[in-house]
C-alpha cells in the first residue's frame, strides 16, 4: 500500500447501504485503520434501521455522513468528501446503489458523493442470490467494471434469508486487502476502460468420474496477470481451470474443468473483451469414450485409452479477433524462441509469451518466471523476476498494444 499524498496516512472514504450485512462494514473500518488508513463514512439513511451513525462515529472519530443538509462543518459533504478520499469502498453495495451508480443518479448523500468521487472506487455486493443474478444487477456490474470501478465478492453461501448461492458479502480480510490493493495502485491505473479476458490453469480430462488426465499448470501466472490488470484499473473476467487459488480482488470469475468447458467460456466471454490473454495450459487431447462409472482395476482393464485432439482455443481467438488484441503462451523445454516465433505465425496471435518450463525459476508452480515477449516485431526476452513484475511486463505490453 502507498501513503497518501504528502506522505499522510492514506483516506478511505467507506460507503455503506441499507443491508442486513452493514454491520460487517464497522468490521471493514477496524481493518483499514489497523492497516493505517485514516477512514471516514457516508451512508444511506437506510443503513440506520441496521447500525446508527453512532457507531460509525465512535470508530471512525469523524461525523458520518447521512444527509446533505446536516453535515458538521460543511455545507457540501459531498464534495468534502470525495475530494478528501485517495480511495473509496462501498459495503455492504445492495443492487439499488449498484443501479443508481450505474445510471448516475445521485439522490442522496451516498450516491451524490460517489457521484463527485474521482478516486479509484472498490464495490463490495452484498444480496440475495437471485437479486445479483438478475439480468440488471448483472448490466450494472459489467457498466461499472468498464468504467474501472473494482469489484470483490459476492460469495457464494447461505444468505441471511435462508437462500443459498452466490451473494454473500465476501470476507472482510477480503474487502480489505481489496482496498489497500486499490490504494497501492491508485497511481497506476492505466488500463482503465479496457476489458481484459484471462484464462488459467489446467484442464481435467475424464477417463471416469474418478480419473482425469491433466499436467503440472498451477494457474500463478494467469491469476498474477489478472490481478494486476484488475489493479491497473482494468475489467478483468478470469475463466479458470481446476485451481485452488483465490479469485483476485476486483476480478470476475469464471470456473471450468474441461478443454471443452474452457473453450466455451473462453469464446462466449471474449465477445465482451477488448484483449484475450490465454495463459490457461489446456490439454491437447482428452478420452474419447470417458466411462460412466468408476472403472474397476479387477474386471475392467485399462490397456490403452483412445484419445482424440481438443479445441484450438488460441486459433479461434485469433481468427475472431478482428481489431482486438490476443496473447498466447508458449510453455516450452527445447528451442524455446524459434517454437514461439512458429507459434505466432500459426495462431495469428499478437504476442506469445514464451517459458522453459523446464528451468526451475520458470516451471510450473513456481513463484518466478523468466518470459520472453515474442511478437512481429521482435522478441524481449526478460530477465527472471516475481509473477506480479511479470504479469506487468506482459501487460505493459498491452497496453502498449491498446494506446495505438
């Protein structure tokens, strides 16, 4: 996280709506002061039936804001506000305030302060499961994700109704790390606008439904070029292979499993993308005849297992591209600059990231890599440097690419 400007603590201005989870965002305040951010609260006057502004006041040490009219010491809170924020962060965010940001409606003191806010915002939802899949919270998520605003959660879990699914205001260490995540890149934000497409990790191809055929891919290095892109301001959708790792604040999520799932998703999200980066090791082949049932080693023996080839995910980007920008990964043992060059050409690709995997600090799993940039314009190689620098170079590149 930076310092504010003039070397001061950092200032969060903490948006909270009328939902039952409002309590949690007195829990959001605690962590950002203890992370040594100065905080300070505006809320709607619907938040009051859940946690008075009292309690706001006792934690930050500063009036809440309720009312425009009522403010003490300034007659515009709004402005004050805004002006006075590096970042702000809105929780628990119901569907109404998520469709009045969208729309620009600034109807009381919350919205019309997010309204005049020029800071990088952060937007934590927080509803039930069906109000965040309605088709309009859902245009209003991917609105606001293109005009740069962050988003972390919902997650998934029993709401306060008794409905479970998707909705569940995430986890307050999350919210938090968001923030500070935001305010560590507020400098930097210079992919905003841009919508960024990227697929990780492995595919599991069954055999049954107990075995699959699958390779070493861990996902680090797609998931540390989606959190970037999301810090540097950009609309990230992540589809995701079969992966333990935790989705990146401000990035929307998508799981597979398959080559064929991975494929589906890839394609049906890449029509909303300005850039696709696949870095998603997906298998070249899967079982021709998976069974249905676990096959039993003492009557059913496994002598040989019909394969057949997977989609070309990479080529049909690429051959859907139009005007949009594709980036490809070439994951190589041997010869690694002429097999990237030959799989630029092949593809049609606009850049081909290219790692030995067979180096340590660059095999999979590993906490470094060392890339080279391969494109028609020549080839970059970089030296070995942290998945996060990484991730930056490849999409110092893009941006790059997008400003032209």
């Amino acid at each position: 996280m930076s310092a504010g400007r003039d070397g001061r603590a950092p200032r969060v201005l903490l948006g909270v709506c009328g939902g039952i989870a409002a309590y949690k965002a007195c829990e959001v305040l605690r962590g950002l002061q203890k992370a040594g951010c100065e905080v300070r609260v505006t809320m709607t006057e619907d938040v009051l039936r859940f946690v008075g502004a009292a309690t706001f006041e006792a934690l930050s040490g500063a009036p809440a804001a309720t009312s425009l009219y009522d403010y003490p010491g300034s007659a515009i809170p709004h402005i004050e506000l805004a002006e006075w924020a590096d970042a702000a962060v809105v929780v628990p965010a119901t569907a109404n305030v998520m469709a009045k940001m969208a729309c620009g409606i600034a109807d009381d003191c919350l919205t019309t302060t997010l309204l005049a806010c020029a800071c990088p915002v952060l937007v934590a939802p927080g509803m039930n499961v069906h109000m965040w899949q309605n088709a309009a919270t859902q245009a209003n998520v991917a609105t606001l994700r293109g005009r740069g605003v962050a988003f972390v959660g919902p997650d998934s879990g029993r709401l306060a109704c008794g409905d479970v699914g998707e909705g569940k205001l995430a986890d307050v260490g999350d919210i938090v790390a968001a923030a500070l995540a935001l305010l560590g890149g507020a400098g930097e934000r210079d992919l905003a606008g841009l919508r960024v497409l990227v697929n990780a990790g492995p595919t599991h191809e069954a055999i049954d439904p107990v075995r699959y055929i699958a390779n070493r891919s861990t996902g680090k290095m797609g998931f540390a070029i989606a959190a970037a892109a999301a810090r540097r301001g950009a609309a990230v959708t992540l589809v995701a292979g079969p992966v333990t790792l935790a989705t990146p604040a401000g990035v929307r999520r998508v799981d597979v499993e398959s080559a064929s799932e991975m494929r589906d998703a890839t394609l049906a999200e890449f029509e909303r993308a300005d850039v696709a980066i696949c870095s998603a090791a997906v298998a070249d082949y899967t079982p021709a005849a998976p069974a249905d049932h676990k096959l039993k080693k003492s009557r059913e023996h496994l002598d040989a297992i019909e394969l057949t080839e997977t989609a070309d995910i990479l080529a049909e980007l690429c051959a859907a591209k139009g005007g949009r920008m594709v980036v490809g990964f070439a994951a190589e043992t041997d010869d690694l600059i002429a097999h990237a060059e030959e799989k630029l050409r092949r593809k049609g690709a606009d850049l081909i990231v290219a790692n030995d995997v067979s180096r340590p600090e660059s095999t999979f799993g590993a906490d470094t890599n060392r890339v080279a940039l391969v494109s028609a314009g020549g080839t970059k190689q970089l030296e070995t440097m942290p998945l996060a620098d990484v991730a930056d170079a490849i999409l110092d590149a893009v941006g790059r690419r997008a400003a032209r």
